[in-house]
C-alpha cells in the first residue's frame, strides 16, 4: 500500500506496540477535504446561516447539492482549527469509526495515545476506556470544528452513539458540522428545542443568479442573464446541475440542449452528464468508464484497470479539467468522482462494455487485494459474481478482524451474502453462525447458529485455522449449546477429540469449553485437568479462554469449598483480565463472577461493586442461555450470602426467568430451585414447589382459573390445588391477599 495513502496509527506517539498488537493503518484521504470547482464559487448566503453558535450544524441535502463544497468553505473562514473525516461504508463498526475520529480529533485536541492504543487489541474497551478517554479529550480541547462528511453511510446505531457521546462533551465554542443526505440518528428534535442545532437544507444551498454567474465565469464562459436564469430555472440552482449545464455549455449553445433539461434531478444529470460525456474524447471516455467502478482513484488502481502506465497523468488532467473529479488528498494522489457523474459512467460502462464488466471487477478485486483492502476487494468480487472469492475473503479473515475488534465489519460482510450464497458455502456457513452468536441475541441470531450448528459437515480443513469443518462445528456447538447442557457436553468431547494439536486457538478454546462443559453437567473433578491446560495454553494463544478457564477453575474450587484454590484462581485471573483490558466480553464474566463468590465468602466491602460491574455487563454483552442461568444464580448466592435479600430475590426471579427459556441448564437448574426456597425459607414461608412457584407469578395478571390452567398447561382441578398451597404457605385466603403478601416479601419475579 502506497505511503501517500496512509497513516500509521503510531505517527508522533512514543510508545511501541506489544507484541501481539495489531497495527491498522488509516487512509489519510478520508482526513482531507476534498477540492472541486465549485469550492471557487463563494456561498454568502448560506455561509451567513451558518454563522450560529449551536453545538451541531446539519447540511443535509439529496447527492449534488454542494454540501461538501458549502462545509469547505464554511470551514475555512473559521479562526480555530478545523478537522475532517469522511466517512465510508466501512466505518459501520465502532472500532474502525473510532480509530478515524481519534486520528481526526487528534489533530484539535490532546487525544491520549492510549486511545490509539486501546483501539488495537483484542476486543476494545470501547464504553469502558476508549470513550470517556476521547470525552475527556474534548473537554479539555480548544474551540475547535469537526466535519463529519457522507455521515448518511453511518447506519449502525452503536456509530451514532458514539458521535452523541462527542457532542455531549464538546468544549465552549466547539461545533460538529455533518454533510448528509439523509436525517442523522441523533436526537434532534431535543437539540432544536434546546437550541443546539442549526439546520441548512436544499432550499438554502441552491444556486441564486449571481452564484451561478459566478461558477460560469469560473469556466471562463460568458451567458446573457436570460439564458442564465432560464438554467437556474431548470435546474432550481441546484449545484450539480448548474455545474453539468456549464460544461456542455462550452461546447453546445444554450437553445440546443436547454428544452432538453427537465424532470427530476436524477433525469437532468442523466442527460447532461451524457453530453459532459460525449465532449471527451473516445480514449478518455473509456477510462472514465473504466475507473467509475472504484470507489477511490489512484493511479495503480486506475493502471491495473484500464492497462494505461499513464493512468496518474490522466487523473492529474481530469482534476485540472474540473470534470466532476474531486482531489481527496493533499498529495494529490487520492481522486474521487462526483457520485451522479460515476453512476452515469457505471450505466455508460453497462451499455457499452458489459461483457467487461466481471472482468474489470476482477482486476479491482485482485489490486485491492494486493493492497490489504478487504472491504474493497469483497465488493468487487461480489459485483464480479465470484461468490466463492468473496466468500474466500471473509472466511479467511474473520478471525483476523475478530481479534482486531471490529466484529461489526465482519457481520457487515456476512450481510453483503444472500442466504442461499452462505447455505452453499459450508466454511462461510460456519463463519456465519460464529459471528452471528457472538453479536447479537436475535431471530437472524438464532437462525444462523442453528443453521450452523445442525449442519452436516465433513472433515475437510477450513480457511480460519480449525482443525476441520466438523471440529469447528462442535465447539461452535459447544460454546453456543442452544440444545442445553446435555448436549453441549457431547459437542465439547468431540470438538477436544478433533481440535488434538496444541499450540492453537481452536485447541485452547475447545479445552476451555469441555472443562465448562463438564462442571455444568456436574463433573466438575472431570473438568479441572482440560481447564488447567487452556489457562496454561491461553497465555500465549487465546487470552479470552485462559480469562475463562481461570474463573471456571476458581468457581469449581469453590464449589467443593476449597476456598484457597479459589482465591488463588481468581486472583490470577482478575490480574490477567486488567493486564489485556478487555472490553465488556463474555469470557472475562467468568472471572467477574468468580472474584465476587471469593469477595463474598471473605466479607469484603468490593462484593456491591463487583456485583454492579457485573450487571452492567451482562447488559452490554449478549450471554450465552447457560451463561446467563449460571450468572443469575451465582449472584443470587452471593448477594444472599452478604445479606442482601433484596438482591438475592431480583436475581433468583432473573435465574427463574432464564430457566424458562433454557431449562437444561445442568447443575444450574437444580442451584436455581435451591436459592428460590432459601429465599423463601429466609422469609418463614414454607418453600413453594416450582409449579407453585410458575402460577404464583402469573396470579397478579387478570386471567381466569381456567385462563391460568391453559397458559400452565395443567387441568383446572391442578390450578385449585397448586392456589391451596400458596394460600396456605403465605397464610391468605383469597388470590388478592395472596398476591398482594407475595409483593410485600419480594416473591414475585415479574415485578
């Protein structure tokens, strides 16, 4: 990848990677304002709206209205610093978003490099550290101006956050201008209402008479003021259009093409950048078809597709020329088409070209390759119809991406797939239903990890390092047990059995699972010896299994109430986890969970903040159904060992709530029946049974007996029975006494 290109994370920063930290590179284009004619033409008007004082600026407009060129200039007459990012589709993943704004925002602010730093390990902890780093940044910053460019290509709400974050921490004087063309994800409507936003739309950046004169004799082109304003009348002074009118003007008089001008913008484009177009000559016009399919133009980019070693002269000359192509970088370099002028091309390329168009593709693909530009490289292989080089690229890489943070780009990846495309494709099917555990416990969630989980597979190696399709299988298997615990351990047996060579990821990670396996199924003796070898093994090849392991091993001490062992282990692992630093991950709950049990035991005050941090968690993370049983009930026990009945009771009716979704929790099942009846004896109430305990907590509701029966699904007479003994137990002789008695004592799990 050319230097011109990009920007190592480290420029300035004295301290040295670890090792075994990845070192991302940034692409210094998307930092530069990009430059265009139409920044000759001053824009007083909407400059002057501008002007106000509010935190947030807007200037959101359809493609071709002169955002960019309004946000350049507006930010050039401003007397405190200015700094630019423009955003892409890539930057959909918190962590690579927020490796741009620490670089751009570094530029205007004192950006602690441990920001830069903390952005490069395994699983960043982006709400933990990264962002308050960044807040506290821009408290402490000078009045500076953040320009966000193309903020419409943000659609992920975790991005949007993140920059609500930034603008809630501004300094004094301070503004975000974002250029979109779509409404933000941010809360608007409070920031008008609270006068911290300032709106400008396209009735505001349209092109008045003089402006337009203005940009013609920027083209050194004369026009009488009727012909002039039946131009602005046509396109209403919309920028893109007006610019396109100029340049066919040049070589067509006004009365040929005018009458031609009407319709939507779309249509008007359409039909001037086809006579822009057809001025150029025959070998230019080919190149400009050619290229249009790259997002950004360099000359290697433009040379492997068109074949021309000229190819950086031609861009020079295009950019000079003015003809809808944009500079993007300050080397001059980096160039972009407008993106109504590189979707004309793209159609021009389809009609001209199109047993062509695979094959350019392809090019693209194989240079964008070359240069470790992945998102790129997927995109074209895509659009080249090579499924299986598309797929190639994500299978081999996602782990690499994984362990960098940015699991959203590689969700984004899998998304770009059609379902039939990832059925097909056992190893991208596999991937699928990794990624897809891991981020989120929802309906396409689910889908995938089932999919992939019940899938037949063979032996048959895979691109991301596992043993094989089928050992890669059962420890996703394992590690996900959407079946319960019963067959979560068979899938762990034989993910170890497969996964036999030391000295992996997939090794360390199949040896933590069994061991969790094993102590959720009650062999906990069993499960010491594969535990001991990932926390050994973990160090050097999978931090987050040793993390496991380590809190396993202790929570497994303290079952048989070796209370040394388990401090020794949580102690080991609670220093660990602040050594890698981890975001909010699930492994690193075991270690919580078991730092709180040996707190807990020892009487120490930590215990409510240990307690806390692990909630917080829980609800940043999406656990596994038996991390979430295990979790619950461990907290129960913990906060009814410190006395805190209250706790006990949230947590044992959140045990019970999970225990309904995922019954086969192994030994969790029965420790989630034992805590609801020490609650209940702790309380003098004679312990309910558990369908006691089921229709006790639907009693508030308004249904019927014979309602309660059918939602139970038990007889009417069972209902009558099962209400004896609760009336009985709480010493009530109705259902309204009951309940209100179950509320008084905190026994309803529902409220």
């Amino acid at each position: 990848m050319s230097d011109e290109r990009v920007l190592s994370e480290h420029l300035g920063a004295e301290k040295v990677p670890r090792a075994g930290v990845l070192s991302p590179v940034l692409l210094v284009s998307k930092l530069t304002p990009p430059r265009t004619l139409l920044s000759l033409v001053p824009r007083r008007a909407v400059l002057e709206a501008l002007r106000a004082p509010a935190p947030l600026l807007v200037v959101s407009a359809p493609a071709g209205a002169g955002k960019t060129t309004v946000l350049l200039q507006w930010s050039e007459t401003q007397d405190r610093p200015v700094t630019w990012l423009r955003v892409d589709r890539a930057d959909n993943d918190p962590v690579v978003l927020l490796r741009y704004l620490a670089a751009a925002l570094g530029r205007v602010a004192a950006v602690d490099p441990e920001v830069r730093r903390l952005l490069q390990i395994t699983v960043p902890p982006v709400g933990e550290r990264v962002l308050p780093l960044l807040a506290h940044a821009l408290e402490n910053a000078a009045p500076f101006v953040l320009v966000v460019d193309d903020a419409q290509l943000l659609t992920g709400e975790r991005c949007w956050e993140i920059l609500s974050v930034l603008l809630d921490n501004l300094p004094a004087g301070a503004q975000i201008a974002l250029g979109t063309r779509e409404e933000p994800l941010l809360p608007l409507g409070r920031l008008r209402a609270e006068g911290k936003l300032v709106e400008v739309g396209m009735d505001e950046l349209a092109f008045d008479h003089d402006e337009a004169a203005l940009l013609w004799a920027a083209q050194g082109i004369d026009v009488d003021d009727e012909a002039l304003d039946a131009v602005v009348k046509a396109t209403e002074g919309w920028a893109t259009g007006l610019y396109l009118a100029c340049l066919t003007t040049g070589r067509h008089p006004g009365r040929d093409w005018l009458p031609e001008v009407r319709g939507d913008r779309h249509d008007i484009a359409a039909y001037l950048s086809g006579e822009v177009l057809r001025q150029a000559p025959a070998d230019v016009q080919s190149f400009l078809c050619r290229t249009a399919i790259l997002d950004e133009l360099t000359a290697a980019a433009c040379r492997d597709l068109t074949g021309r070693d000229d190819a950086g002269e031609v861009l020079r000359a295009l950019a000079r020329r003015h003809l809808f192509v944009s500079v993007l970088d300050e080397a001059r370099s980096v160039f972009g088409y407008h993106p109504l002028f590189a979707e004309l091309l793209r159609a021009e390329l389809g009609r001209r070209e199109p047993a062509e168009l695979s094959a350019l593709h392809e090019r693209a693909a194989r240079h964008y390759r070359e240069q470790g530009e992945l998102d790129w490289a997927l995109g074209h292989e895509l659009a080249a119809g090579d499924v299986s080089a598309a797929a190639g690229i994500v299978t081999a890489n996602w782990r690499t991406l994984w362990d960098r943070g940015q699991a959203e780009t590689v969700r984004r990846w899998v998304d770009s797939f059609a379902d039939s495309q990832i059925l097909g494709d056992p190893a991208l099917l596999l991937t699928a239903g990794w990624v897809y555990s891991a981020l989120a416990d929802s309906a396409v969630s689910q889908r995938w990890t089932i999919a992939a989980c019940r899938a037949t597979f063979d032996d048959g190696g895979t691109p991301f390092g596992a043993a094989s399709l089928r050992s890669a299988q059962a420890l996703l298997s394992a590690t996900v047990a959407p079946d319960g615990v019963t067959q979560m351990r068979k899938s762990a047996e034989t993910a170890a059995q497969l996964e036999d060579k030391p000295g992996t990821s997939w090794y360390v990670d199949a040896r933590v699972t069994l061991g969790t396996a094993r102590w959720l199924a009650g062999a906990g003796r069993r499960a010491v010896h594969p535990l001991q070898v990932a926390a050994r093994d973990g160090a050097a090849y999978n931090p987050s299994a040793e993390l496991a392991a380590l809190g396993t091993l202790s929570l497994i001490a303290a079952d048989e109430g070796d209370w040394p062992a388990a401090q020794r282990w949580a102690a080991n692992g609670t220093q660990r986890l602040a050594e890698l630093e981890l975001g909010s991950y699930r492994r690193m709950l075991l270690v919580l969970l078991a730092h709180a049990r040996v707190a807990a035991h020892q009487g120490l005050r930590e215990v409510d903040g240990l307690v806390a941090r692990i909630d917080e968690s829980l609800r940043r993370m999406v656990p596994h159904p038996w991390m979430a049983v295990a979790a619950c009930v461990l907290l129960g026990e913990v906060s009814l060992e410190t006395g805190d009945h209250a706790g006990a009771v949230r947590w044992s009716a959140r045990a019970q709530d999970a225990l309904h979704q995922y019954p086969d929790a192994g030994v969790f099942g029965g420790r989630a029946d034992r805590l609801r009846k020490a609650l209940e004896r702790a309380r003098g109430i004679e312990p309910f049974t558990r369908a006691e305990g089921d229709l006790l907590d639907v009693l508030p509701t308004h249904l019927t007996e014979s309602q309660l029966a059918e939602h139970l699904c038990v007889s009417r007479n069972t209902v009558k029975t099962h209400l004896r003994g609760i009336y009985r137990k709480l010493e009530v002789n109705s259902r309204g006494a009951a309940v209100e008695r179950a509320r008084e004592l905190g026994l309803l799990k529902n409220e």
